[in-house]
C-alpha cells in the first residue's frame, strides 16, 4: 500500500488489512461486471448549480453567495440491479465542475471535478465503522440475521433506504456521512447533505411498509404482478430532463466541531441521524439540469468521497473502529472498483494485492502458439472473462439433480442417469427433430434441411450442368482413422424448379472409387447418409467451432488487450461474454486431442486443427450474408431471408449507435487503432482476401455489425439446431465406420455415439442471455419488428447474445 496517500498514511495494520480485502472483493466484482461493483447502471444529466444569492451559512469558499459552476448529476439504484423495479435503495451523486458554468460540454475535464457529493435514500447508513461494515458486506445471509440481533438499528436504516418510486426525483438524498466543512474564516464544522426537489421540497416518496422488508436480505426482488419498464425510473427522469428540466435544491447540515473528541465521534457517526431542530438544513443552491450526458461519457466517469477541496473533504480514520473509517474506507473501494472496472487492473498502489504486481491488458490476454489466433490456454483466465455465477446457475439448471426418487432406482444425477442408462444412451436421450418425423429418410427432408438445418448457408449456384444448385465438402486433405468412413470429396446437387429444390444427385469419392448417385438409385440412401456425415464433421468444424469460436476469438483478444473507454464497448463486450472462457474449454471438450469431432468423427486431432485453420484463414469481417444467400426465391429457405433481416436490422443498429457515441469514437480512437494493429499482427487471412485492419469509421462499423451477427445469430443458429440433426445417430451422425475393418470396435463406436447425443444435447439447451429478455430495448425493438422474416427459420427466443457454449 502507497504510504504517501493520505488514506494510508497513518492506518493502523488492521484498518491495513480490512481496506485491501475489501478493496479486492469490490475491485475483482467491478472487474468481473465490467462496470461499476455498486451503483452499475445509470443515468448522468448536466446542468447549472447556482449558489443562492442569501446564505445563512459561514462564508465559504465554493459555497459563495451567487456563484455557478457547471454540474452533473447521475441517478442509479444503490445495488447495482438493472431493474428498476427490484426495490432497492436509490442514488444521487452529483459532480461540481470547474469552468464556465455555461459552457459547452466539449470545453469542460468532466473528470476533474471540484467536489463530488455521493448521496442516497434514508438519513443514516446501516453501521458505524469499516469493521462491523467488512463483516455485513463479506458475510453470508446466515452471519447478517446475526448482526441483526447484535446492531438493532440496521433494520429501521433500511426501511429508510429501500424505496419504490415513481421517480427519482420526487424523492430526499443524503450524504449519511460526515464531511468537514472549512469556512472562510477558518472554522470548522462537519458537515452532512440533501437534496430535495427544488418545486416540490417535502416530497420524499416511495416508502415500503417495515414488514415488506425482508431482511437479511437488502433489497425486494420485482413483485410479480409489476408490469412497469426495467428501466422505468431512468426513463422518467430522462424524459424529465430533456422536456422541462429538472431542478433541485441542495441543502446542508453543520455541527462545529468540539474539543470533546466522544462528542465528535458521534457527530461522525454515519448511523446517528441529525436532529433537523438541533441541526436545521440550510439551502445552499439550485441544481438546473437541462440536458442529459451521453453514455459513453457517463459510464467512464468515476465518482469518489475522496474528490473534494480542503474546504470540503472527506474525513480520515486511523483505525478500523473509527466512525469515520466507512466513508475512509470507501474512498478506496470507489478508486479501486473504477480502476479494474475501466482498465481490469489498479492503477494505484492503495491496496495491498498479494502479487505485488497486476499485469497490463497484453499480460492479462497473451496471445497463445497454436494455428489460429486465440487467447493462450494455458494461461489463467482474467476474472473479467471467467464465467459469471449466473451463467453457471443456467448451466446447472439443465442438470439432472441428485435425488433418490426411488428405492429400486440409483441416485439420479448426472452420473446416475448415465449409469441408468448403461448402454443404452442413445435411445434413451430425448427425442431430437428427426426421431419425431415419418419423412426424415425422404428426399424432400433431406432438401430442406440443407435449407434450413445445423449447416445453412452452403449452396451453391453453378451454371452449365443438368443441376442448378449444389454443396461440396472436400475431405482430401484431412487424415482418417482406421475403420473410419469419410469421402475424400463429396458433392450434393440440386435442381431448380416450381420454386423449389429437388434432388438430382450425389457424387462421391471413397476409397479411391467414384460414384455416382440419383433418386431412386441402389445407393441413393447410403449416399444421402455418406453426405450427412460429412456435412456434420464440416458444420461442427467450420460453421460452428471455426466460424464462430475461433473465428470471434481473434476479435475478442484484439478488444480486450485494447479497448478501456471507447464506446464500442457498450455495444460490443455483450456480444462476447463467455467467449473466451468457453473456447478454453472447448479446446478440450470439443478440439484438442479427447475433444468431440476428433473422439466422435473419423478426423485425427490434427485434421480437425487444419480444418480450423483453413476456415478461418478465409474469413473477414467485410463478408456480409448476401453474399451466400440464393439468388432464385424458394420457398421453404427460411435461412437467408432471416439471416438477410438480421443482418439489415444489426446495420441499423450499429449505425445508429454510432450516430449516439460519435464523440467518444473519435476521443478514444487510438483504442481502435491499437485494436486494428493486434487484429492484423496476428491475423492468418490470406493475403489476396484482404486485411482485418480498421482504417476508419465505416469498417468498425462494418466489424461490429459482424461480430454481433456471428456471435447471437449465427452462432444461436447452428450451435441451438445441433440436437435437431445430431440427436439422433441412425439419421446422422458425425462418425461412420466400416464394420469390415480389423480395427473397427463396435463398443467404441457406442461410446462415440452416447458422447455425440449428449453433448449435442446440453450444447443445443443451455439458453444463457437470450436477447428478447436480457437485450438492449433498441435490439430488442428491431428484432420484435422483423419477426416475420426470422421466426420461421428460428425463433426469437432461442436468439442469445453472444457465443457463450
């Protein structure tokens, strides 16, 4: 810890000890968000503060009669929840600038602020100083139904502080702590804040019945019978703002400051209201806010107790035990969580952090040897890139539980259901799509799934043949396993007519023999088979593990070693929660020597890693789907009329973000340039296909839209239809295997099978972040718009937001 920091300085080992450890948890739970540890979303507006003409204060020096600075003002609910309407305390922490109080905003340093005022519901905070706070904090339910019984007044604060408004602005804000106030003169007093309404002061609504309240637990989940918006109070008071303005007064309390040092103590003592008519509050200013703070720029900003003038500065403990130690104690969490929030790292030396030394963004996110670019394996995970505890609840709920349903039964987990089935897995998985069709072996089924099936988006149109359309997978270059049956090219062809695909052939090389079959031929069946098997080792390796894993990989490392404060990660860093964990899984659960293609296909582990690196070798962010997309209209391809609508929708989404975040992409477009040169540095594009490089504003615009297709469309598409093809191995599966070969093990085959039904099965059904109910109303929005053209090929629900399995 910096000795030369005053919050440092002077503390005791324990007071030491407490602040890193707290500091640490705040910091790695910012870290992990990506956004502030409390307080995460909210919304900042700007104004005027006017000091009142008429005082009836001690002179001072900010706080003199008829002065203006600029302000700005951000409201957020304490915890941090998303929802509005989960019942919660509520925040207001105002900023006073420096500058001309007229100002435009581009002349104002909106980091550099005179003071920050952090103020929330309830007069009072729930403990008395930073040890008893650390032990409420850390604790689990069980330890905080015991402080309830060891500090009684914890249950009353809260009924104080969790509100259910209808507005943020009809509600009191107040400091809770202690301040100390340095007039003019030189006199001292502490100091506490409010901040009321300025056109209606006694307004403080919201209020819960005591029994509501449910502690331990420090917030009410939404009730189930509200309909409002999730953001409902942001709503409101940008509506407020930007038609009539808001406007507050900002009130002040003081106490001198005594020579008896038990008298001041309790003056700090953030539990103790002041008494009004031992201590009235005295108006001190207007708050005149008229215009609200573009995201960008308000998310970057960092509130502190810490930022304020000697004439109104935080107070210093020295231990633990002090009543001042919690505002003391916060300073340094506030620091902290912004630095590993903004930067997933500290930038100072306030905390104790084990190591001793906390990696750059490139330490933290090394590139690793392999054939493609993508995050080094065996290296650790940064926590803001490790699967969040929500994820793995999701995870969990797809999971057998272990129970003992029944005497005669085993314990049924996962490994108990397992054991249940034996060797019969296969047929008692659930039943997939082609288990429940009659046609699944017809021609017509075998058409369109080639449509709208785990594999879209590969057909063809050829000219100068009796066929119009065709699909092709060249195996040539891979190694096979003895016993395994793979072509060495196989090719599907189609006819064109009545505005529909037919069948007309399949041709195939195996075991150096080529052949050809049609409708109605001897092998027309094998064949069809043959090519399924086929498509199923290039669908996983390609479409699914290439295009989108690895492929996106490369993208996520560019931003994550670069991108701090550019807005581009509000749009982006959605779209890429769980990527990177779940790739370095996959490198063993789906690639890798014991991974799925090469355990269940034919392909050598080292076939699979070609396959890899040829596809991604070919794939640049300036693709876009119309590209690939049929140019005859048939009437049962629901693939590219959604992948066309999805990709027109995500265009105008980007764009219009672009259009709202303008001056925060070009303040921090060195972040993009430093982006650009990792994509490029590491990229395997070939050469004649371009460069991944981002020159200007049209080509992040162009790369943002891509990521976001890959990552929630098309990643939902072929990773979501994998159980519909591949959960049923007598229509296709990713292995065949000449029953004729010495090497061929009829047991290991049943092992391939088992491991393919259920492992496509939990791939298909773990549903984490879907859009429609965790997305940005504007995707939200425009995707509810465009149903109609993507609804028949997948629903809107099985929509994700980023490649998270």
């Amino acid at each position: 810890m910096d000795s030369r920091d005053p919050r440092t300085e002077h503390v005791d080992d324990e007071f030491k000890k407490l602040i890193s450890n707290i500091a640490r948890a705040f910091g790695r739970t910012a870290q992990i968000k990506g956004r502030r540890a409390t307080h995460s979303y909210g919304t900042v507006a700007k104004g005027v503060l006017k000091v009142l003409d008429t005082l009836d204060i001690p002179q001072h020096q900010i706080f003199s009669a008829g002065k203006q600075y600029p302000v700005l003002l951000r409201h957020a609910n304490i915890k941090g929840f998303r929802d509005d309407a989960i019942l919660d305390g509520r925040g207001a922490t105002v900023r006073v600038l420096a500058g001309d109080a007229q100002a435009p905003l581009s002349d104002l340093n909106l980091d550099e602020g005179i003071v920050d005022i952090l103020m929330s519901t309830g007069r009072s905070f729930i403990l008395a100083e930073a040890l008893s706070f650390a032990r409420w904090a850390a604790g689990p339910m069980k330890s905080r139904a015991a402080m309830l019984q060891e500090f009684p007044k914890i249950a009353p604060i809260f009924h104080e502080i969790i509100r259910d408004p209808d507005s943020y602005t009809q509600l009191h804000y107040y400091s809770e702590t202690t301040y100390s106030f340095t007039s003019l003169n030189q006199q001292s007093f502490f100091l506490r804040y409010r901040l009321v309404n300025r056109q209606n002061p006694s307004a403080d609504t919201g209020w819960l019945k005591p029994e509501e309240v449910k502690l331990p637990l420090d917030y009410l989940p939404r009730v189930a019978s509200d309909t409002r918006p999730e953001t409902y109070l942001q709503d409101d008071f940008r509506q407020q703002v930007r038609s009539t303005g808001v406007s507050y007064l900002l009130q002040i309390q003081l106490q001198p400051v005594s020579d008896d040092a038990a008298m001041n103590e309790t003056a700090k003592d953030c539990t103790i209201p002041w008494e009004e008519e031992d201590h009235p509050f005295h108006d001190v200013a207007v708050l005149d806010l008229g215009s609200i703070l573009p995201d960008e720029l308000a998310e970057a900003l960092e509130f502190n107790p810490y930022n304020a003038p000697p004439e109104l500065s935080l107070i210093l403990a020295k231990t633990a035990r002090e009543t001042a130690s919690v505002n003391h104690l916060r300073s340094v969490v506030y620091q902290i969580s912004a630095n590993m929030r903004k930067y997933q790292t500290p930038s100072s030396s306030l905390v104790d952090w084990g190591s001793g030394h906390q990696p750059s963004l490139p330490e933290q996110y090394p590139y690793g040897t392999g054939k493609t670019p993508s995050f080094d394996n065996t290296k650790p995970l940064p926590a803001r890139v490790k699967p969040k505890p929500r994820y793995w609840a999701n995870f969990g709920l797809k999971l057998i539980p272990n129970q003992q349903l029944d005497p005669d039964l085993p314990e049924l987990g996962i490994t108990g259901a397992l054991d249940l089935m034996g060797t019969s897995v296969v047929s008692y998985m659930p039943p997939n799509l082609t288990r429940t069709r009659l046609d699944k072996f017809s021609d017509d089924f075998f058409v369109e799934r080639r449509l709208n099936g785990f594999n879209p988006g590969k057909l063809n149109r050829v000219t100068g043949h009796a066929w119009q359309y065709q699909v092709c997978y060249d195996c040539s270059k891979h190694q096979v396993e003895p016993a395994g049956i793979l072509p060495t090219k196989i090719t599907a062809r189609f006819n064109f007519c009545g505005q529909y695909l037919h069948p007309h052939s399949i041709q195939f090389t195996l075991n150096g023999q080529t052949e050809t079959q049609q409708p109605g031929d001897e092998n027309w069946e094998w064949s069809k088979r043959l090519f399924r098997c086929a498509e199923f080792v290039f669908q996983e390796a390609q479409s699914h593990l290439g295009r989108t894993h690895m492929n996106l990989d490369q993208y996520a490392m560019a931003y994550y070693r670069n991108v701090v404060n550019n807005p581009i990660r509000l749009l982006l860093e959605p779209h890429l929660e769980g990527l990177l964990s779940i790739n370095k899984l996959g490198a063993n659960l789906i690639s890798g020597p014991t991974g799925f293609i090469p355990e269940a296909s034919s392909l050598t582990p080292e076939s699979v890693d070609d396959v890899l690196k040829d596809e991604i070798s070919h794939l640049s962010y300036h693709w876009t789907p119309h590209r690939q997309t049929l140019p005859d209209r048939v009437l049962n391809n629901h693939y590219d009329p959604a992948a066309i609508a999805m990709w027109n929708l995500l265009t105008q989404y980007v764009r219009e973000f672009f259009e709202d975040h303008q001056a925060g992409m070009e303040e921090y477009w060195s972040e993009i340039q430093a982006m650009s040169h990792d994509l490029v540095t590491h990229s395997i594009l070939k050469p004649e296909l371009g460069t991944l490089a981002v020159q200007n504003n049209a080509d992040l615009q162009q790369l943002c839209v891509y990521v976001i297709f890959l990552s929630s469309f098309f990643h939902s598409w072929v990773n979501n239809k994998q159980y519909e093809d591949g959960g049923d191995v007598s229509y296709s599966t990713i292995g065949l295997w000449d029953t004729r070969h010495p090497k061929y093990d009829p047991l290991r085959v049943a092992e391939r099978e088992a491991k393919q039904v259920t492992l496509l099965w939990t791939l298909s059904h773990v549903r984490y972040n879907p859009i429609m109910d965790v997305g940005p109303t504007a995707l939200k929005n425009l995707l509810w718009q465009q149903r109609q053209h993507i609804e028949p090929g997948i629903p809107l629900a099985n929509l994700m937001m980023s490649t998270n399995i």
